[in-house]
C-alpha cells in the first residue's frame, strides 16, 4: 500500500488589525513606544523599523511576522488614522 504526501497549505496571513493589536499595540501608544497610528509613515520605513528593531524595540524575524503579513501591516500603518485612545510616551 502506497502512502500519498501530505500537502500542507501555508497558513492564511493574519490581517493588519490583528497584528498590531497583538504585536504593535502592545507598546505604541500605550505610553511604552511612540505613537505610529495617524502619521502617514512610510511603508518602507515601517518594514525596516521592524526587521531591524532600533532603539528598544525588538526586532521581528520572518517567521514571526512574514514578508506578506509586513507589507500589509506597513501599508495599513501608513494608511491609518490616529486613535484617540493611544497616548504618547
């Protein structure tokens, strides 16, 4: 009896949204990091903010944000509008 490879599909990318709240969030804007929301900043500057981490923040390897989820998360970031209940450092 032969077996047939498994094929696993690549996981469904998480949405902007859930990233930041589960990631960024946690320090922008709730007086830990500066606030990014609301700031129109670059795509670019956002992606190599986050894989290269300067100043304190950390930086996020691919595997847990993927280029994919990155492009979307900058692009929403750059897009966004400010929160009134985020706050400065």
């Amino acid at each position: 009896m032969a077996c047939s490879p498994v094929i696993s599909a690549a996981p469904k990318p998480r949405s902007p949204e859930k990233i930041y709240a589960s990631t960024c969030g946690y320090c922008h804007g709730q007086h830990v990091a500066p606030v990014i929301r609301g700031r129109a900043l670059p795509p670019e500057a956002v992606v190599q903010f986050v894989r290269t981490g300067p100043a304190a923040m950390p930086a996020f390897r691919q595997t847990e944000i993927s280029d994919a989820e990155l492009k979307g998360l900058a692009q929403w970031i750059n897009a966004s509008k400010a929160d009134p209940r985020e706050h400065e450092q």
